[in-house]
C-alpha cells in the first residue's frame, strides 16, 4: 500500500509528497507489524541519478508474482526527492540544495529539513536499508557498496551477502555528516550505500543484479522465505588500493575496453581524440592489474578529468 511518509504545502494548492511502498505479508495483522523485520529501499535522493527506479520496480514486481514468500515488511522508497527525480535534476529545483546533506534533519520552518526528519523517522528501526544512487553523468560504475569504515562491522556482513561486485571501504575523514546513510548507521540502523551504473539511464542488468542482492539480504534478515539467486563474492577493498586514470588533454574520450571487469598494468583503457585533426591526443593505460570499477561515460574531457578508477590486486584474486 502507497503511504505519506512527509508532505509539504506548496504554494499553489499542490503538495509535495514522499511516499512509500509498504509490502506486508498476506494475513499479517496490524499489531504484529511492529515486532516483524523490515527493509527500507530507498532512492531518488539525487534526482539525476535513475538506476534505483529500476531496482525499486524490480524487486516489487517479484514480490507481487510469489507473496506467499514474504514474511516481513519491505518499505520502498523511490523518490525521496521527487520534485529532482521528475525534472531529472540532481538536487532540488528551486532550492540548488543537494538533499542528501541535509539529514538527520529537523521539524523546522525549513520543509527540506522537516522532510528529512520524517524520512529518518520513518526508516529508523529497521533490520537493513539500501541506499541507491547512480553515480553521475560522467562515471559509470559497477555495482558497488561504500562503507564508512566506523560502521565496517556492523555493515560488513550484509555487503557481503549484496551482490554487488565489490566493496570500497572509505576512512572516516571523507565521510559526510549530512547524508542518509550516516544519519541512519548513528541510529544503529544499518544502512548500505549502492552505487552502480551511470546518471540519468537505466541499466536492466545492474537493477536485476542489485534485486539478486536485495532478495538475498531479505533472506538474511528473515523477510523472504523463497528461492534467492546465489550471490556473487565482492571485491573487498581499502582506500589506499585504489588508482586513478586522468586525461591530461581536452579532447573526445573513445573507450577501448568493457566495463565489466579485470584489467592488465598497462593494458589500453582508451585514448583521447582531437575530432579536427584526426590525432590521437593521449593514450590511457591501466595504473595496476586490478578491477576496473569506474570507466569514463561522458566523452567530453579536460585536463584533470577522471578516466578511470582501478582497484589493485593480485592475479589470484578472482572478480566474481
Ligand atoms: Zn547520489
């Protein structure tokens, strides 16, 4: 059932809505709500940013097809910003205000902040949550978690069990205060940051992935009683692994590889092209043999602009 989890009057007799998809399972009565596991799936905070409306379809559909699976409350939340998500605008329009550094919020005469109050509110409490963005225009990136290292192990164990293709540790010192994700692990409610695919498109392959993952954490949190897809074992990684490929000229980017995996020390990442002349600006090459986890997508590029990410490993490690 669609619910209100915060509304806002706006100017001209409209109101601005969040809302949520609360799934129960067949039968369950009101009172016993409160003592069954959840899952929040949440979305849409950065509007430009699609790939979890895929993801938030797909698992609702699945749950649709086999209710009788279903054995505690799964809550999905596709727009937390839904005025961003409707224009395709990363934050909010009107306002230029990125929404996810304004929570845990208040109840103020701010509604942005009101809003973010009602949304912690709402997901405190329960068992596991997902965050998902999309990247941006730029970078795509495959299937991944980002975890604060505070919350390492606490969230450890559900990443793990998420299908995605690896897991970036972060130090503490990058960390922002003002987003869901910290809000709700400070509350003791474990939240998972996804990021995968590129702004504003859909990837069916990387949804589909990310509902694998989400029905398995399901399973984990005892929400879902029916057959999950074996996940994959993600890449665990540390900041310090990690190399960056920047362009050192302006210019049209050309990829050379797929974005699906391992790449040699040295081996072609792509080149940098000058249209008017027909020449080869640059050529970029991988820093390390490793998981190439975010490739440029955006093919307008400067001096400074990011080409690539790579996680360095050894050859023994295996990708999936
Ligand atoms: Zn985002």
């Amino acid at each position: 059932m669609i619910q209100v989890v915060s509304s806002y009057q706006m100017a001209v007799d409209e109101d601005l809505e969040v809302i949520k998809n609360r799934l129960v399972p067949e039968g369950a009565a009101f009172d016993d709500l409160e003592t069954l596991p959840r899952i929040a799936i949440v979305s849409g905070i950065h509007g430009d940013e699609l790939e979890g409306q895929f993801t938030c379809f797909e698992v609702a559909r699945r749950i649709n097809e086999h209710p009788e699976y279903l054995t505690g409350i799964v809550d999905i939340y596709p727009a937390l910003n839904p005025l961003g998500v409707g224009a395709i605008y990363r934050g909010i329009p009107q306002f230029d205000l990125d929404m996810n550094r304004v929570f845990p919020g208040k109840n103020s005469a701010s509604p942005f902040e009101s809003m973010a109050a009602d949304i912690v509110a709402d997901i405190a409490g329960a068992t596991i949550s997902l965050d998902i963005h999309a990247s941006n225009i730029y970078l795509r990136e495959l299937p991944q978690i980002r975890i604060n290292e505070v919350s390492e192990q606490t969230l450890m164990p559900w990443a793990m069990e998420s299908n995605v293709d690896f897991v970036w540790v972060h130090g503490n010192a990058t960390v922002l205060k003002g987003t869901l994700a910290y809000s709700l692990n400070a509350l003791d409610t474990p939240c998972l940051v996804v990021e995968m695919g590129v702004g504003m498109r859909l990837t069916r392959e990387y949804g589909e992935q990310l509902a694998d993952g989400i029905f398995s954490l399901m399973r984990k949190a005892g929400i879902w009683s029916g057959p999950v897809a074996k996940v994959r074992r993600p890449i665990v990684s540390v900041d310090g692994e990690v190399g960056f490929v920047n362009a050192d000229a302006a210019g049209v980017f050309m990829p050379e590889v797929k974005h699906d995996g391992r790449v040699g020390k040295g081996q072609v990442i792509g080149h940098v092209l000058d249209a008017a002349t027909g020449r080869v600006l640059q050529e970029l090459t991988s820093p390390a043999d490793g998981l190439l986890f975010t490739l440029r997508e955006y093919p307008i590029v400067y001096p400074g602009s990011l080409i690539a990410r790579v996680l360095a490993m050894s050859s023994s490690e295996g990708v999936n």
